[in-house]
C-alpha cells in the first residue's frame, strides 16, 4: 500500500480529523492496539481478578484498584485469539471510557504495553473488507507505526 | 466545589417551606380550628416574604405578603378555614412555586385572581364587609381594645444581651414599627457599662416606644414575632395612664426620639428605670402558653438539623467504607500477630470503626414520612377532580431508608396511587350499590421484613377485573384465547408495556403507559412488585426493596476458588449437608429443615466453580419475605462488614450479584443478590412441584 493521504474517508472522530493523536502501544496477542492517552488513568502489574459468574466473556471479572472496583476487561475474546497467559510482561492499563454519556472507569489486559507515540489518521490505511475477521464497527482505523499495522480501537463499541 | 450562590440557597430553603406549608394546610383541611397548624403556615408564609424580599425576588415577596395578609384573619381567629379556603391556599402555595421557579412562565393576573378569591372567601365569612385591604376588618371587629387602639401603644423592648449574636438586629425591628406609625424611640443606656467593661456584642440598650398609630396590638407583637423567646417585651395602650416604665423616660424622649438609631456611648439618656423589668415579666407571662410552646419548638428545631449536600454525605461515606476496609486489615493482621498491644488497638479501631459506620449510615436514611407526606396533595387534588371522596391512611412513616432510594420511589408511588383512585375506587353508585361507605380508602403503607422494604398501596375499590384484563390480553394477541393461564399470570399483562384497559382514555389513566415504567424502575432497583387483588373488596400493590444502604454485615463464604458474601440480615442459619442429602439430592433439590422443605441450590454449579468441592458441604438458610432457599457453598469464612461498591455499568446484565466489595487482603468480593438466588430456587421447587406431579 502507498500513501493513503488522500483518501477521503469521512471524519468520524473528532473535530480535527488529521490531527496527530497521542496514544499508548500495546499489545494484545499478536496485535498492536493504540490507545489515546487522554482515556489512560495508569498502568498498574497484574492484581488478583475476582471472577464473576455470568458475566460476558470479554468482561470476565472485577479488581481493586486503590480501593476502587472496576471491570477487568479481556480483548482477545472480542478479537477472536486465545486468551493470553499471564507473562512478566502483563499489564493492566487503566481507562476511562464514555458510554452511553457517562464515564465508566475500566481496566484492559494488555500482553505488553510499548510506548506512546503519535498517531494520525493521515496515515490510516482503509480498513479492508475481506480477509479480516473482526468486526468492523470494533475498529476506528488502522494505521501504520514503526513500519507496523496499527489498530485504533473504538472500545465503545467493544465493550458493550 | 461548593456552590454558595444565595439565590439557590433560598430555593432550597423556599422549597422546604412551602412544603412544610403545604403539609400543614392539608392538617388544618382535616383539623379546621387547630391554632398551632395557622400558626405554623403563617410563619411559613412569613419566612418565605422575608427571605424572598432579601434575595430580590420580589414578586414572591409581594404575593406572599397577600397571601399572608388574608391567612392573618384566619390567625386572628375571625374565621375558620374550611375545605374552600384549602384548596384555595394550596393553588396559592404552587403559585409561590412557580413565582419562585420559573416566573417568567405565569402571569400576575393569576395571582391576582388567587389573592381575590382568597379574600372572597376570607371577608366574606368574616365581619368586616369589604375585605381587600387587610388591615380594615382587623380594626372593624376588635375583640376588647378598641379605643386605646386609636391612641397608639407604649412599647417596652427588653432584649435578652447575647441578642445581637444571634444576627438579630434590633434597629431593623425598630424600622418594622415606624413602618407601623409615627414613633418616638427612646433609648434607654442605663445598663451600659463603661467603655473598658463594654462587650460590643453584648445589648445593654432598652429601649421605650411610643407608637401613635391605629393598629391592632397584634401588629405590634407581629415585628417581634421571631425574637419574642429572647426579649421582654412590654405592650400598653397609650391613652391610659401608661405604666411607669413607659412614663419614666419622657422628659428624655425628646433628646433621643429623633435620633433613631441611638449613640452608644453617649450617656444622653441615663435615666435608670429599675420598675421595667418587673413591669415587662408580667404580660409576657400573660402571653397564651401554645404560642409560647410554638415558638420553643421552632427554636429546638432550627438548633438540632443541619443542611448538608448531598454529595458531602456520600463522601463520607466513602472514606468510612475505606476506613472499614483499612480496618478489615488490621484485624487480619493483628490476627496472625502475637503482639497483644496491636491486638488490642485492633479491636479499639474495629469497635470505633462499626460505630462511626451505623452513626454515617443513619445520617442518610430518610424516614418514609418523608415521601408519603407528598401524597396528601396528590390524593387530595385528585378526589376532588373525580368526585371520589377518598381517606388517605399512611402506616410505618418511621421506616427508614436510604434516602437516594426514596427519592427513585416517588414516581413509581405517584402512578401507583394514581391508579388506586382513578381505577379501583368506585363511583358513588357503584359503592353505594355494593354496600360500602361512601368515602374510599387508600392505605399507603410501609415495613421491613427481613432485609428488605415493603411498602404497599392497598385500596377498597372494585379489584381487578380479571375477565376484562384477559379479554384485552387476546384483543392484543398476547395470548391465544383459551389459554389455560393463572390469575396471577394473567395480571402480568398489566406490567406490559402499552397495556390499558381503561375504557376512556381521561388525563390520569388510560394511555397504557404507567405499570411497566413502575416495573421498571423497582427493577432497577433490584427490588420486585407483587399485585393482589379480591374482587370487589379491593387491591393491593406491594414493592418489595433492598434495603440497598452503603454497608452491611455480610456473611463471607468460599465457593471453589472465589469468595462471596451473603448479606447477614437475609442468612437465617447454616446447617452441614448431611451425606444422606448430598447423594439423595440428585433426585431433588431440597432438604428438610425441621420438618419443613427447603430448596436449596448448589452456588458450585450457578458460579460454575472449578475444581473439586470440598467434602463437607455447608448450606446457608436464607431468606426473603415468606421464601426460604438453601445455598450450598465450601466453607464459611465468617461475618465481614462490608461496603457496597456497585457493580460497573459495563456488568449491568449481571443479575445474581447486587454488588461487589473489598476484602481484607485487598481482593474483591461479589455480594449475592438474595432476592434473585431466592427467585432461582423458586423456579427450582417448582419445576421440582411439576415433575412429582408428572
């Protein structure tokens, strides 16, 4: 693929579309998924997760973080990979979401967080239609970094 | 953070008064010649007129000051109010309302209408004939004074020293009375002491007023009407010989009568008048005990609450939820320790720290009176607009709860009673017809029973009209007509959203929508509803709530690897699974407590728990309402004191958890919803009921 400047995809997210954004690298399974740093609270090591009967699968459990319970949620379900084994590399990233108008306080497994760095829409390759198994309202845009395919996720839609 | 703009604060207070002004005009409905309830709505109205014309709302200053003037005759005893002058207040009362919410939505000309018809009602039952201006059928039928009243009054004002401390200021009170007439004001400095010993927040001035003017002695007692607990106060028809502490001070008054507000320091008037404080004991004892009893339990109630914000509340409550589980840790700790001195301070900070929760969590529990009281209006207005006389009975206002949890009740509880009057009480015909007295009931009652909040709204009404509800049923293609269905299943349709059976659609009911919203919102409230109805002798609806308060004492147990807790209020024992239940249990599921059948659930296969049980299972009693379900479980741990967090949006479809909480370790905790594991184990017996039966 070439420069994919010009494509003239409708600006969903935001008011200014090419506007570099800072995000957060991790990587969950064989993927790397950017987050915007203004949704990440902390990154924190593995703490114990209490599992919850019933709940939906990428939302398995809860944990305390600073006295406060919030959701643990696993994004290899939703992104059809084998749930990750715990690694000296496994971290927990902290953030806060918007649904449904209120802020809701979560926290992702990640299999390893890299570091964060800029990324633009000015380099969003078309999300392809074919060969993907994801579901494409999962997906803001995927992008390229350090020579990498990048996913920027719409969590929103996620983890309802 | 704090949001100290004045304007609300005399909302908020405005809001309160004229609530409390509403609940007392509903009283003297029902208690017309009750004194203390006029009393009440005058000061009510006064505060409001005072405070309004303060923070600049002055139409509400203006109005209220109508309003106040026609509910003076009442206070005067001219009159009585009845049933007309009610309800006439009350549409006064939401004027205020309106005026003080959203003026810019109403016109003065209702207002106006209002204050006229008021007066219709006032002057035409009184004496005196025209009766706009309020002052004229007060002079027109004066009880025994009336020639000194053309004379005027000599007024001795005594206040007690701290006065001014109180933020009371004595010269504003005396520009309420030139208000009333020309004055001579003569201050009397014979008790200030010399300028080192003075305490400039001590009152040391009395001061003797000469008022010429017509008015009624109750005017004058009116401007002190807030400080009469902390003055003496001395009132005298000026004609007759006045009395010597009145006399006494006269050749000053010249001096300091023009002078109103008098110099402090200037001796002008040393003119010691030792007769008034004697004079003064006399008439204030004189003055009718109610008024005075009045006037101490005001005071009492103003020194013993006090406004906080709501949001103070939950962060204490907060800090005490984090203190407990700090505390949860320490015990843990000290446990294992050998130190008895940490022992010691660990069991000192786990007593203070359960008193400092129950003291917190009874900050916020609201008695239920609360809320019921806002019924009356509502029940009120609404017998009137259908000619359905209705006595509204309130049982268990001590009930408390949460107060957020009230809060979400209202609306529910508004359709509800909605319904009980509009569909369940009859016409007159149809009572008379039946044998029942004219006037309906409606019972709105609350209790605790278990964990949990019962509060019903019961009627005398018709019932449900099981036939026409099951005709509606299959006209809407719920059902197939014919269906073998329950009563009880068949009053589920109520709960259907769009479902009415009214025949005429009216402005109260008939639209179908009501029953599923009140559904709703008592669901969200993880709470449930159960409708019963006799035919032709009346309905009830009962919610059933969780006492959903911020902490309890819960039970921890181990199921597999996690931890749960029961809350302790729903546990009623824990028994061991004999061996004999444990292999005959997979042919069903209950046991026998004591002769009587329990079902019972194994949590190992609803949490779907891994590994291998534990050989000697426990099963934990629990129990809401007249339900009792066992729950097996590995182990009990022991009791906890536990802190509600509440689950995460993102976990909203999780129904057997109501909550989650901190253990001592640090870990998380999910707390079992009792009523839905309660609901489980009923579908359990009966599907269990249905198998023997096959």
């Amino acid at each position: 693929m070439t420069d994919a400047a010009t494509l003239g995809r409708p600006a969903a997210a935001g008011p200014v579309p090419h506007q570099p954004i800072q995000a957060l690298m991790i990587a969950i399974g064989q993927e790397i998924f950017a987050i915007e740093t203004a949704m990440v609270r902390e990154i924190i090591d593995p703490v114990p997760l209490t599992r919850v009967a019933g709940a939906k699968a990428h939302l398995p459990g809860l944990i305390n973080v600073r006295g406060n319970i919030i959701p643990l949620a696993d994004l290899h379900e939703r992104f059809g990979m084998p749930a990750g084994q715990t690694t000296p590399d496994t971290r927990i990233v902290v953030i806060e979401v918007e649904i449904d108008e209120d802020p809701v306080t979560l926290g992702i497994i990640a299999d390893k967080v890299h570091e964060v760095s800029e990324v633009s829409r000015a380099n969003a390759q078309q999300t392809p239609r074919i060969g993907m198994n994801w579901r494409p309202e999962y997906i803001s845009f995927i992008t390229k970094w350090n020579d990498e395919f990048i996913i920027v996720p719409n969590l929103s839609a996620i983890l309802v | 953070m704090m949001d100290l703009d004045p304007t609300e604060i005399f909302r908020q207070e405005a809001a309160e008064l004229l609530e409390t002004l509403e609940t007392v005009l509903l009283d003297l409905g029902q208690r017309p010649g009750d004194g203390d309830l006029v009393d009440a709505a005058f000061r009510a109205l006064h505060t409001i007129k005072g405070s309004g014309a303060m923070f600049g709302f002055d139409r509400v200053a203006a109005f209220t000051h109508d309003f106040e003037t026609a509910f003076d005759l009442i206070r005067k005893g001219r009159i009585v109010a009845d049933h007309e002058i009610v309800t006439v207040s009350l549409s006064a009362k939401d004027y205020i309302r309106t005026l003080i919410e959203d003026p810019d939505s109403t016109d003065a000309i209702i207002g106006e209408a209002i204050v006229a018809e008021l007066h219709r009602l006032v002057s035409g039952l009184g004496s005196g004939g025209a009766g706009a201006e309020a002052h004229e059928p007060e002079a027109a039928a004066p009880p025994a004074e009336a020639s000194p009243e053309e004379a005027g009054w000599a007024i001795g004002i005594a206040f007690n020293p701290d006065i001014l401390r109180n933020g009371t200021n004595p010269l504003g009170l005396l520009d309420e009375l030139r208000d009333l007439g020309p004055c001579e004001v003569v201050a009397d400095l014979g008790a200030v002491p010399e300028l080192a010993a003075l305490d400039p927040e001590h009152c040391f001035i009395r001061w003797t007023v000469r008022l010429h003017a017509p008015c009624p002695r109750e005017a004058v007692e009116d401007v002190f009407m807030f400080v009469s607990d902390e003055m003496t106060l001395t009132i005298a028809p000026l004609g007759e010989a006045a009395p010597d502490a009145a006399e006494a001070p006269m050749p000053a008054a010249q001096a300091a009568a023009i002078s109103a507000p008098p110099a402090r320091k200037t001796p002008a008037a040393k003119t010691p008048v030792p007769a008034k404080p004697a004079a003064g004991e006399a008439p204030a004892a004189e003055r009718p005990a109610p008024d005075k009893a009045e006037h101490n339990r005001r005071s009492d109630d103003k020194g013993s609450t006090v406004r906080v914000q709501a949001e103070r509340l939950d962060e204490l409550m907060d800090r005490v939820g984090e203190l407990v589980i700090a505390q949860a840790r320490l015990s843990q700790l000290a446990h294992v320790s050998n130190d008895l001195a940490i022992k010691a301070i660990a069991e000192e900070v786990e007593r203070l720290a359960s008193g400092l929760r129950d003291t917190t969590m009874g900050v916020r529990m609201v008695p239920m009176g609360t809320l019921f009281a806002r019924f009356r209006r509502l029940v009120h207005d609404l017998s009137r607009d259908l000619s359905k006389p209705v006595e509204f009975v309130t049982v268990g206002e001590d009930t408390e709860m949460d107060k957020t949890m009230i809060e979400r009740l209202a609306d529910p509880l508004v359709h509800l009673i909605r319904n009980a009057i509009d569909h369940g009480i009859e016409n007159a015909e149809a009572r008379a017809a039946a044998g029942k007295p004219a006037t309906g009931r409606i019972e709105l009652s609350a209790r605790y029973v278990g964990a949990q909040v019962l509060v019903s709204v019961q009627d005398d009404g018709g019932g449900l009209d099981t036939a026409r509800i099951r005709a509606k049923a299959e006209e809407n293609g719920l059902i197939q007509p014919g269906a073998a269905l329950s009563e009880h299943e068949i009053h589920q349709f109520l709960f259907h959203p769009g479902f009415s059976t009214a025949r005429t659609i009216s402005a109260l009911s008939g639209r179908g929508v009501g029953m599923d919203v009140v559904k709703r919102t008592i669901e969200a409230m993880r709470g449930s509803i159960d409708l019963t109805t006799v035919p032709g002798l009346g309905s009830s609806v009962t919610l059933r709530l969780p006492l959903t308060l911020a902490i309890i004492d819960g039970l921890l147990i181990r199921v597999g690897e996690g931890r749960y807790i029961i809350p302790l209020s729903a546990v009623e024992e824990c028994l061991e699974l004999t061996p004999a239940d444990e292999n005959r249990s997979r042919g069903r599921s209950f046991l026998s407590v004591r002769g009587e059948l329990v079902p019972f659930l194994r949590l190992r296969d609803q949490f779907d728990a891994a590994g291998q049980p534990d050989p000697h299972q426990k099963v934990i009693i629990i129990s809401t309402g007249e339900m009792r379900v066992g729950l097996v479980a590995d182990q009990i741990i022991g009791s906890h004191q536990t802190v509600i967090k509440s689950l995460s949006k993102l976990h909203a479809d999780v129904t057997m958890f109501s909550g989650a909480t901190i253990l001592g370790d640090g870990s998380a905790a999910l707390i079992l919803d009792v009523a839905q594991l309660v609901g489980l184990g009923q579908g359990r017996a009966e599907t269990d009921k249905t198998m023997e039966a096959a």
